[in-house]
C-alpha cells in the first residue's frame, strides 16, 4: 500500500474526500483505501477499498472549471483569535485549472501568518489574528473559463485578561478596591462573586460597604466581616475567564520579614536593593535612614511599595550602615542592612580576534584589574565548552596559548573574569587559516563535441578566500590516474565551461586554491566521452624525398591519437608536377608514408596533405616542395689545387661540378686528406684517411684544410655529394708542410742518484715537425723569491740530460724543457722535484734487503738448501752395498796421521781420502795385470755415490766368513797393501760433498 500522490490534478479534500479535477485512464484502481487515525487513541480505521474504472472515449472534451469544494459563489468562516484556519479551493475541469487568492480585491502576499499549499488549492492561517479578518477570494482559471468562490472571514475572541485582580490586606475602617478588567470579541459582561455567590444576593446585599462599578469593586471601612474569597467572571458567547481575589481584614503589630542585619556587597557605580519586607495592619509607615540619621528618599534614592530601597548607581560614600524603620498604631520595627561598596572589575587587555596559519602558536591575552578585597578567577571557554588545557594547550597567568593550532581549534574563545561579586567576559573569533577543503558533488552537464559545464559545490575556505580553482583532467583510457591541469578559473565560480578535445574520454577533478596553499584534489567526476567531429590539425612536416632515381617518398608527422577527433583516422595526399598544368593526384592511406614511382631523376613535384577521419575531411597542409630520388653525380671537382700552405693549415681550391652533372641536390664538397710521410726519413706516421665537407657553391668555391702537422708530405683527392650519393673522385694531389715548432719532449724524468745532487733527464718530441737544433731547460726553486731569477741552459740536440747540484738535500726545483728548430721552440713540459730527504735516500740506494721481492727470493734459495740437506743426511742414514770383498785386500792404516803436537793432519788426511775413494776398478784386476788408462769422470763419480762402502775393501774371490756373533771383523787381519802405494796415472779432482766442507775449513 503506497499513498496516492497529489498534484494539480489530484487532491485530499479537509473532510478526508480524494477528489480529481479529470481522470486519466491510469487513474483506474481497484484498492483506493481511506485510512483515519486518531492520535491521542494511536488507533487507525480503514475504509473498505474503492474501486475506479475510468472508461476511455476517443476523444476529451475540454471543460470550463467547476467548484468540487466547496460548493457555491460564497461562505462564512468565522475564526477565533489564536486559532488556525485552513481555507480550501478544488475546482474540476479539463485542462487542470489553475487556483489563485486573493484579500480584500488584492493579489494574496504569502506571508508567516497567511502560507498557500497543496498548489495553492488551501490557504493556511497558521494563528489568526483581528488583521485576518477579510473577504478572500479564490479563482479557478484554464483556457475555457474561470469561477470563483468568496470567503467572508470573521475573527472573533474569547474572554482574556487585562489587568486581574489582587489579594488585599486591610485593617478594620481601612478601604479598598478590586480591579477586573478583560476584553474579547464581543466585549466580555464582568460579574462579581463573594465565596461562590453572586455579590447581588441577599447575603452578600446586606453589607452596604460594597459598591460595584463597572470592572471595579470598592471597599469602604472594612470589618472582619468583609474577609472573603471574591470572584471576577468575565464572559461572551465565545468562552469565560475566572480570577480569584483574597481580602483580609485584621490589626497586627508591624513586623518585618526575611534576614536581619544583613551585609550587602556592591560594585561601584552599579544598582543596590536593600530588601525590607514588613506586614502589619493597618499598613505601616516606611523609613529608611544611614546611621538612624535623616530620611532618604529622591536623588538617587527611591523607596518600593514592597519596602525596599533602592540605590542607583551605587559610590563609595554610600558605604555604610542603612536602617529600615516601619510602625503603626499597633507598634513599631526595624532592621539594618550594611553596603560595602567594591572598586568595579576592570578587563585591561581583551583578546582580539586573530588569523593564523595552520601548525603555528597563538596567544590569546586577557588581563584584569579588581578590588583588592575580592579576588578574581579567570577562565576560558571555546564556543559553549570550557577550554580543556593539556600540553598544546596552556595557560600563562590569565592568557591562553594555543601550540600547533589546528582547523579544530577555530571558534569563539571567551575569557571569564569572575569573583563573587560580578563577572565579566570578553570574547574573540580565532580563525585558522588553511587551505581550502575540498569541492564536492561534480557534476557535468550540456555536453557538446567540444566543450561541457562542470559544476561544483565548494567546500570551505577555511578563513582564507578561495582565490582559483584549478581543474584537472585524466584523458588516458590505459593508464587512469595520470591527472593533467586543464585551466584555472576564480575562486567566485562554481560553475564552468570546459573546452576539451572530440572523441575523448575525459573524468575531472577540482583543487581549491588560496593563499595557504591547495586543497586535496575532489572525488573524480563520472567518465564522459565527447561526441567527434572532423580532423582539426594540419598534418606537419610534410615533405618528399626520394630513395631512388625514379621514386619519391612522401612524409609526414603523424597526428595524436588526441589530435583524431573521430575514429578511423586516415589521410589524403595530392601530388602533381611543379610548374604543369596537369590536375592534382591523390591517394588515401593510413600509413605515414606514400611512394610515387616513375618519376624522373629529381623532379619537383607540388606535394600536401590533410587528415580525415569518419566525421570528415580536416584542414589542407601549406603546399610544399619536394624532389623524386637522386642518382649517383657523374662528374667529379676539376682542377684540385692547394694555396696558401702553412705549417698546420691549407687552401684547397677548385673548379666546380655542373648542376646537371650532381644529379640531385648539391650536399657538398668532399676533401679526403692522409698524411703519406714525414720529411724526416726516420719518422714513421700513421696513413689513416681524414675528410672535410665545405658546401660552397659560389662560381670559385674553397675550403679550408686545418689540424696538419708540419714537415709533411701528405696526398689529397675530391669528390661531390648530393643528398644520397657521392660522385667519383678527381685526381690525387701531393703537397708537403713546411717546418714547424715542435712538440714538447716526452719522459720527462727527474731523479735523485747522490744526496746533493738531481739528475734530469727527457726523450725527444713525438713529432719533430722539423729538424731538432737543440733544446732548452730553464729551472727555479719552487718557493722562490721575488729575487730569484730563473736559470736557462741550452743543449745540442744529442743531449737529453742535465745533472744538477743541490745546495741541501731540502730544495726543491721546478723544470721546464722544450724543444727547438728554425722556427723557434715548442711548448714547454714542466715538472717538479719530489721531496728527497736522507733518509728516503738511503732507504733507496741501500736497503734492499727490506724489499718484498729480496726477502721472498732469499726464502726460497733457503728452502732448496734446507731440502738438499735433508735428502743428503737420509741417504747417509740408509747407507748402500759394502763390497768388503774387493776391500779386503786394501791395508788400513794403523794410526792416524796425528801430529806431535796433537793436531790433525787435514791434508795427509785427504791424501788418503782420494786414494781410497777414487780407485776406478778393484784390487784384484790389478794383480791380474789389467792395465788401465785414466779414469773417467763418470767412474769418479759413481765411485763416489758410495764412497763409504766396504766393497772396496772386500776380497774379489770368496765370501767373508763371520764370527759366531756374525761380524765380519777377521777380514781386516789378511795382509794389506797401503793405498799410497797406488800409481793412478794421473790426478784426479775430488767431486765428493766432503771436498767442498774441507776447502772452506
């Protein structure tokens, strides 16, 4: 179930009636319902379902209006005051006819007491007033008629109070009187009552003291019998009011009510009230006094009905002590009541309103000035909040400090000085200043090809104008997120037109901007494509150059895909002959590249180009000139020749190539240069081949040939180059350099060989450019003296060195050296002695044993000897073959060759050494006879491998017999023959290791 929904057409009428100024067939329902509820029951009853059929014809007839509700040319509405009123209008007729009101013949002004609704089909009296009363009109109006309906509104009012009457209190023979006055529409009749009874009964008739007149009743010379409950009634047709009045007689003593003796502090300049309420009857008289003196009264001084005195504008001689004295026939009381006046509070120094940037500190001062009697209190609150104090946010005495304020801490600060007396407060406004937040709700709308309006809601300013607005873009379907600025416009705008590209798909975003900074970017608009159109860039760079003789190829830059405007980018080239009248050819591609073939050898053709896509053909590029291919030039420079040669540098010129002959477009003149020789026999060069382009094209064309070297012999030959190829070249040129200067000295050296002195030495240029006469060596301390002159020495050309004597091993020199021919000297190569001192020196010349490489050397030979040994020991240790047999026969000697005076006989001792072991064959052939030469040097030597066997001592014929103990010792006891005896026939050098131990001994 939903609720129907009211337009124009459709209305729910005030008695709960749904009425249609026409039906429609959509109108037609089964389950119109009428649902009423009652608020103060929460109950709600429904009306069975009404079923609506509309029945179609095939044509309406249009209708003049008529009243639905209410009915008839007029009505009365009568409206009491305060009350709402709702005045309704509902007219049928086809078109829906259209309502409007009007007051007393002029047009209806809304207003809050008169408000239109529901189409202006009711009028709202929200809390009727006299001023409502009127004569409304309300008129239905379409285009067949109109009708109208008159409301004749009357405001009437209940009973109300004007002044009601008051409780009395009287002593006996006192008067009185009791007021009741009230008024309303029509004007209220006032009746009296006395304890519920009407004043004109018989009761209340007997007391002749009463008298009534008009809204008014008086009493006169009152007893206790006039004490009573009075009543005034105040009545018309449309309601009443009642008011209740108390009437005591009675005598009493004066007595005055409430605190005694009080103490009254008062601010200087400020109101006092001292209270004094009393009750006696009769009614008492009233004084007030200071100090019991006087009476005080006018002036500054005014005494109330209530009793209390009242003192304005308090000063500090109004410090004192006030009597209150009030007496009767019954008696008399009083009280007093002490002022002390206080100096008033004073705040010296208010807070001011204060603009500061983000993340900075603010002091907020507040001071003030009070009576010394009555201390103050400070204290801040931020809007309606106290101020909560922390670590950002202090006090320094009464002042507020604020560090690294933030968009929080922005509002109302207000200072409270309190003390018991008064309070007072001063306030001030802190804005922080930051930059903008950011906009929100983007939204596009009237899209077009190139253009579409953005809007915004801007976010806050944050105190700080918006000065621009700063527009965004993100035009990349592949990668999103690639913002780009589109424009700025001012902080005033919300609302804009874009100017954008065709065929694009763009999504927006907005930065706020002012003088703090930019705010963060807004949330993306929704992606939006705009529609295509034509090709609006000129295709650029279009050119024509040919890549062979009979071809040409036409180019150009090609557009963006930004730059399409349209899907199916694709372009149109037109050609024809320069200076023809042949028409324009064309061709569509959509490459960025199309060829033209069987064209003639380098032909200018009129070439342009233009873009086109689905929407249409784009602008036409400016015609331009281009040339079909070029051919190889069949004729090379004539006439090569070279003036003007100097040492480094040479004039070649030449005759030059006719147009016809280049076949294409003059590029240039080629030089290929290499140097062949130097004119010095002895100096090998290098040969590598260099070239120098000139593009003259004047009728004697020259260039300029630089960077040779001097004293050269060097070749040349020429060609010609269009923009693709180079002709053949001409004939071979010979030319030499003259002599030059040459280049500085190579290998520079300086040395030092003694301690007091330095050896400088050099190796001739690398290029001589001429014939070497001599060299020159200038030389100065380093820190030199102003003084001081520089030394100059001049040597042969065989001379390359130069020793110089030191006055003390601490002076340094600086040397320079140059090279010499005819034309004078070469660059100078300069150097600087190192630091020599003697300890450097010896360290150089003499210790070489503190070098890695001697130390590594002498290790090693170590190691060998080390080895030597130890194999030499093991095969001693091992022993070999003892032939005692062959040795046997060998007589040893009995004694040692012992001198007399105990020394030993090193040389007999050898003597017999070699005999013994240089034998070069056994005993036994000997006694056979056997005659030998000379010994080898190879026997020697196996001889001496073991020379400590016993096979040189054993008998060739028979075995060694042993003892029991297996010793061979009976062997020495056959006859022996002394070695010495022995003829070798010749000497014999010594080889064994022995020899050598005995000749160092």
């Amino acid at each position: 179930m939903r609720a129907v929904r009211q337009d124009h057409r459709v209305s729910a009428g005030l008695n709960g009636d749904l009425y249609f100024s026409n039906v429609l067939p959509n109108d037609s329902a089964s389950d119109f319902c009428c649902s009423a509820r009652f608020p103060y029951k929460n109950a709600i009853q429904q009306k069975m379902p009404v079923v609506v059929k509309v029945v179609s014809t095939r044509a309406v007839e249009e209708a003049a209006p008529t009243w639905l509700s209410p009915t008839g040319s007029s009505s009365s509405v009568l409206v009491l005051l305060g009350e709402e009123r709702l005045l309704e209008c509902i007219a049928a007729g086809v078109p829906t006819p259209h309502i409007s009101w009007t007051k007393n013949s002029e047009d209806l002004a809304e207003s809050p007491r008169l408000k239109l609704r529901h189409f202006n089909k009711m009028l709202q009296m929200p809390k009727a007033g006299f001023e409502d009363a009127g004569e409304y009109v309300c008129t239905a109006t379409n285009k067949m008629g109109s009708i109208q309906h008159t409301f004749a509104v009357t405001v009437k009012a209940a009973p109300f109070w004007l002044e009601k009457p008051r409780h009395l209190v009287l002593a006996p023979e006192e008067s009185g009187r009791l007021v009741c006055r009230a008024d309303g529409a029509p004007h209220p009749t006032v009746r009296w009552f006395i304890n519920g009874e009407p004043i004109e009964g018989a009761a209340a008739a007997a007391q002749a003291n009463r008298q009534v007149s008009g809204d008014t009743l008086s009493l006169s010379s009152v007893t206790a019998a006039d004490t009573a409950v009075y009543q005034c009634n105040a009545s018309n047709p449309y309601g009443y009011v009642l008011a209740n009045a108390f009437v005591n007689v009675l005598h009493a003593t004066p007595r005055i009510l409430g605190a005694r003796n009080e103490v009254i502090k008062v601010v200087e300049g400020r109101g006092a009230f001292l209270d004094c309420r009393y009750f006696g009857s009769p009614l008492p008289d009233l004084r007030w006094s200071k100090y019991g003196q006087g009476t005080l009264e006018g002036n500054r001084f005014k005494t109330h009905s209530n009793g209390t005195l009242e003192i304005r504008r308090t000063q500090i001689e109004d410090q004192g002590t006030y009597a209150c004295a009030v007496s009767n026939v019954a008696g008399r009381d009083e009280t007093q009541v002490r002022i002390e006046v206080k100096e008033p509070t004073l705040i010296l120094k208010r807070p001011q309103d204060t603009r500061v940037i983000r993340g900075s500190e603010v002091r907020l001062e507040c001071a003030a000035k009070a009576d010394a009697t009555a201390p103050i209190t400070t204290a801040w609150m931020k809007d309606t909040k106290s101020v909560t104090l922390g670590r950002r946010i202090w006090l320094d005495e009464s002042n507020l400090v604020l560090g690294n304020v933030n968009r929080g801490d922005a509002g109302v600060y207000t200072c409270h000085i309190e003390n018991e007396l008064e309070q007072k407060s001063a306030s001030a406004r802190l804005m922080v200043l930051d930059y903008p937040n950011a906009p929100s709700k983007l939204e596009l709308s009237d899209p077009y090809e190139r253009s579409v309006r953005l809007t915004w809601v801007p976010g806050d300013s944050n105190f700080s104008p918006i000065t621009e607005y700063l527009v965004q873009y993100d035009d990349d379907d592949w990668l999103p997120g690639k913002w780009k600025n589109l424009s700025t416009y001012p902080g005033s705008l919300n609302s804009v037109i874009l100017h954008l590209t065709p065929f694009t798909y763009y999504q927006f975003r907005v930065i706020a901007v002012n003088q703090i900074g930019a705010s963060r970017p807004s949330r993306p608009s929704v992606r939006f494509q705009t529609s295509g159109a034509p090709p609006d860039v000129i295709p650029k760079n279009v050119k024509g150059v040919g890549t062979w003789g009979n071809n040409m190829e036409i180019s150009w830059e090609p557009l963006t895909y930004r730059e399409w405007n349209g899907p199916h980018l694709k372009y149109l080239v037109w050609w024809r002959r320069r200076d023809s009248r042949e028409e324009w050819k064309n061709a569509t591609t959509k490459w960025l590249k199309y060829y033209i073939y069987d064209a003639d050898t380098f032909t200018p053709y009129e070439l342009k180009v233009q873009a086109a896509n689905d929407f249409g053909l784009g602008p036409e590029s400016p015609v331009v000139i281009g040339y079909s291919g070029e051919d190889r030039p069949v004729s090379a420079p004539q006439n090569p020749r070279l003036s003007d040669i100097q040492a480094t540098r040479a004039t070649v010129r030449w005759d030059p190539v006719p147009q016809s002959s280049i076949m294409g477009q003059l590029k240039e003149y080629k030089v290929y240069y290499w140097r062949d020789s130097s004119q010095l026999r002895w100096l090998r060069v290098s040969r590598a081949t260099r070239s120098r382009a000139f593009a003259e094209t004047g009728p004697e064309p020259s260039g300029l040939l630089t960077d040779l070297l001097p004293y050269s012999n060097y070749k040349m030959y020429m060609v010609v180059a269009n923009g693709r190829y180079e002709g053949p070249p001409s004939n071979y040129v010979h030319f030499s350099t003259p002599e030059g200067v040459p280049s500085a000295p190579t290998s520079f050296r300086i040395r030092q060989r003694h301690l007091d002195s330095i050896y400088v030495d050099w190796e001739p240029p690398a290029e001589p450019n001429g014939i070497i006469s001599g060299y020159s060596l200038k030389y100065q301390t380093v820190n030199a003296s102003r003084g001081e002159e520089q030394r100059v020495e001049e040597f042969p050309p065989n001379v390359t060195s130069f020793s110089l004597r030191r006055d003390d091993r601490y002076t340094r020199y600086r040397f320079s050296v140059a090279a010499r021919t005819r034309l004078g000297l070469g660059p100078w190569h300069t150097e600087e002695s190192p630091h020599y001192t003697t300890e450097i020196y010896a360290q150089d010349q003499v210790d070489v044993s503190t070098k890695g490489w001697f130390v590594g050397v002498m290790c090693a030979v170590a190691l060998v000897v080390l080895t030597l040994l130890v194999v030499c020991f093991v095969k001693r240790s091992r022993g070999g073959k003892y032939p005692v047999r062959e040795k046997k026969a060998t007589a040893l000697e009995a004694v040692d060759d012992v001198d007399q005076d105990g020394s030993f006989d090193y040389r007999s001792s050898l003597e017999r050494l070699a005999r013994v072991t240089a034998l070069p064959y056994p005993r036994w052939e000997e006694e056979r006879g056997l005659q030998r030469g000379p010994p080898s040097m190879e026997a020697v030597m196996k001889r001496c491998e073991s020379d400590d066997s016993l096979v040189d001592y054993g008998d060739g014929g028979g075995e060694v017999p042993f003892t029991e103990d297996g010793s061979f010792i009976g062997q020495y006891t056959a006859p022996r023959r002394d070695v010495r005896d022995l003829d070798f026939g010749g000497s014999l050098e010594l080889h064994s290791p022995l020899n050598a131990i005995y000749s160092l001994a």
